[in-house]
C-alpha cells in the first residue's frame, strides 16, 4: 500500500515498509549517544529525506 501526498492535506503517507524503515531510523537516533539537540536536528534531517523519497 502506497499513497504519495494528498494535494489538500499536504500530509504523506509512507508505504508500511517505508514506515517501519523510518521508525527504525529514528529509534536508532534516539538510542544513541548524540546531544538532544543533534538527535532533533538529525531527525529532521532524516524526515526530510522520507518526505523526498516518497
């Protein structure tokens, strides 16, 4: 299942293997030993990078 972004919304929904690639992502920044604000940034990054692909 795949959806690309609705053009009202604006929102993006992942396909279930790209969810559960950016959760682990984002589950792996947390875990780590980076700053809190680093691990934001970071995230956001990978985010942004999501939202590209999709």
């Amino acid at each position: 299942m795949v959806y690309k972004k609705h053009p009202v919304h604006k929102i993006l929904i992942y396909s279930d293997q790209d969810e559960k690639s950016r959760l682990k992502w984002l589950e792996q920044v947390d875990h780590s030993f980076l700053s809190d604000d680093f691990k934001t940034k970071y995230k956001t990054l990978i985010e942004e990078r999501f939202i590209r692909l999709g």
